[in-house]
C-alpha cells in the first residue's frame, strides 16, 4: 500500500489492529480506491494467511446457482451435479472469504449468507451440515447504510456485516499521495512494459495533481500504464485528454498544448537551433534558457528529436 496521507496511515492502522482477530470487516469505498488490496492485505497480515483467501464477485451470483456456488453440493443433488463441488465456503476454511460488491448480492443469496453468519455451518446441496471456520470481509462501492435502510439490502444482514467497517478514502481527498503513487506506477509499468521511461514532468505532475480521478487509483495507474506504453525518451508522455470527465484539467490543457505546440513550431521552423538569429528562442522573442526551462516543462527532448 503505497501513500502516507493521514487518511490512509489511519486506514493502515485500523487494517494492523484487527487483522490479528476473526471479526467481519466490511470495506467501503469508491471503485478503485484500494479496496480489493486492503482484503488482500488484512488477510497477508492474519494468523489465516497460510490458509486460502477466496473472493467471490457477489454480482455474478446467479439465482439458481447460488448455493451450489457458495456451499458447494453432492455428486447427483440435481440434475447435471454429476461431480461433488466444493463451495467457496469450504474453499475457504481455515483462512478468509472476501465477499466483493457485497451491495449487488440478490436477495436470495443474501438470506443464506445470513444463516451462514449466524450459525457458521453450511449445507452442501444433497448434502450433510459442515462447521466452517471462516473470516468475512466484504466490500462495497455503495453506502450500504443507506441501502439497507431503504430496503434495498437486508438490515439484518447490514448488521452483521458492519461490525468493523473501514472507509477508504477517495483520491482527491488525499490529494498528496498522488506523487509516491504515480511513481510508483511509473516504475513498475517501465518494469513490466520494457521502456527507460523514468521521469514525471513537472507540468504533467501538475494536471494528475488537480484532476478529481473519479476512478481513483486504478484510474491514476491506467493514465500512468497509458503514458508510460507511449513514452520513447526518459519521460513520461503525457495528455489532458487521458484524464476522465478532465473539466478541470481542460482550461489548463489548452493554454499549455499551446504553448507547447508554439515551441515545436519554432524548433521545427529553426531546424532544431534554440541559439542565434532564425533559431527558435528568437523566432519566440524568448531568451533560450527560459526556453529550455519551458522545452523542459512540457516534455520535449532537443536531442531525440530529428527537427527537420
Ligand atoms: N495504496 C495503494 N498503493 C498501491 N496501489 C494501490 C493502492 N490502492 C489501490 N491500488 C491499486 O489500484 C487498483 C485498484 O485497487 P482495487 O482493485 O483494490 O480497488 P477496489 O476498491 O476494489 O475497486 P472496485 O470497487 O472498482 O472493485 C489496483 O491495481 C490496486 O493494486
Ligand atoms: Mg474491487
């Protein structure tokens, strides 16, 4: 987990507390503010983590398979159950099940999670009662307080799952931790994608500092992937136009593509030269060190570079 906001140094802190217990963490948050790697997290740092960690994605739970998915069944229960299945339940005995998108589970399945909850055993279809010694942590996007008391999610259910919630702050509430993860993301995507990539311009360090990243950190490390794939030099290329909904970003984007634009017109229109009479910090009626202070701003390498 990278960042040391105080929002998520607390988030670290709640996640070091109760990792060493059995009780039910219920994590919320925005998609992609880290919520899935908390999961992961709690349970790495968890006396269970020799044991399985087994998500289940709570929207892809289909009615009629519901319980042959999380309980598993017996060769022959029905029709086409020609093989026993173990369920996610079992699957995950001993270590921890991380119910994801908790907010989107049918009605049905939410009903048997309950029992399971409260009774720690489960029923294989055709089958016998299993004890199964698990640990819950789900997750949700939606304020399930409000769900449940709209009754759009079973109260009860609400309730035993709320028992140590922690709230994962958006991005934009934590708007320091944008330099370490970009950086972060810059190396490991260099890593992976094979490019010497390996420096943040400051002018585009500027626009990921003001976007809202209404998707969070997964979208930061996209824009990041993005960039990085396209880079040829040593930094990272970059445009507003990557950024989601990128309102804020707009009014500065324009200014600066302009000014960036002006200069590789002068350089193209100067050969590349900066110095002298027709080079291109005249052609600009600037003096060339704040050219190169600019060229540098916006990203663009004289050296690699063919002007002609
Ligand atoms: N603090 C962090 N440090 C490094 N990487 C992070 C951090 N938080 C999130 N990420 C990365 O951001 C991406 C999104 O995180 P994750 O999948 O855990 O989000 P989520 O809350 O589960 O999103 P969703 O609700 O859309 O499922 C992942 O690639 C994850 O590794
Ligand atoms: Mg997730």
């Amino acid at each position: 987990m990278i960042g040391n906001s105080p929002s998520l140094n607390a988030v670290r802190r709640a996640v070091e507390r109760v990792a060493s217990t059995d009780a039910t963490v219920l994590l919320l948050g925005e998609t992609g503010t880290g919520k899935e790697l908390v999961a992961r997290a709690l349970h790495n740092s968890s006396p269970r983590r020799t044991s399985a960690f087994v998500p289940v994605s709570c929207v892809a739970l289909a009615p009629g398979l519901i319980t042959s998915e999380l309980f598993g069944h017996e060769p022959g229960a029905f029709t086409n159950a020609v093989k026993k299945r173990i369920g996610r339940f079992e699957q995950a005995h001993g270590g921890t099940l991380f119910l994801d998108e908790i907010g989107e589970m049918p009605e049905e399945a939410q009903a048997l999670l309950l029992r399971v909850l409260q009774e720690r055993v489960i029923e294989r279809v055709g089958g016998d009662a299993v004890p199964v010694d698990v640990r819950i942590v789900a997750a949700t996007n939606r304020n399930l307080a409000e769900e449940a008391s709209a009754g759009r999610f079973r109260a009860d259910l609400f309730y035993r799952l709320n028992v140590f919630p922690i709230a994962l702050p958006p991005l934009r509430e934590r708007r320091e931790d944008i330099p370490v993860l970009a950086e972060h993301f810059l190396r490991e995507l260099a890593g992976r994608h094979r490019r010497s990539v390996s420096r943040i311009p400051a002018s585009t360090l500027r626009f990921l500092m003001v976007h809202d990243w209404p998707g969070n950190i997964r979208e930061l490390r996209n824009v990041l992937e993005r960039g990085v794939i396209v880079s040829e030099g040593d930094d990272l290329a970059f445009d507003p136009s990557w950024l989601a909904g990128a309102s804020t970003a707009e009014t500065a984007q324009t200014w600066a593509a302009q000014e960036r634009q002006r200069i590789l017109d002068a350089l193209r229109a100067a050969a590349g030269r900066v110095y002298g009479p027709g080079g291109a910090a005249q052609r600009l009626g600037l003096n060339p060190t704040t050219l190169y202070g600019k060229m540098k701003k916006h990203g663009i390498a004289k050296s690699d570079t063919n002007w002609k």
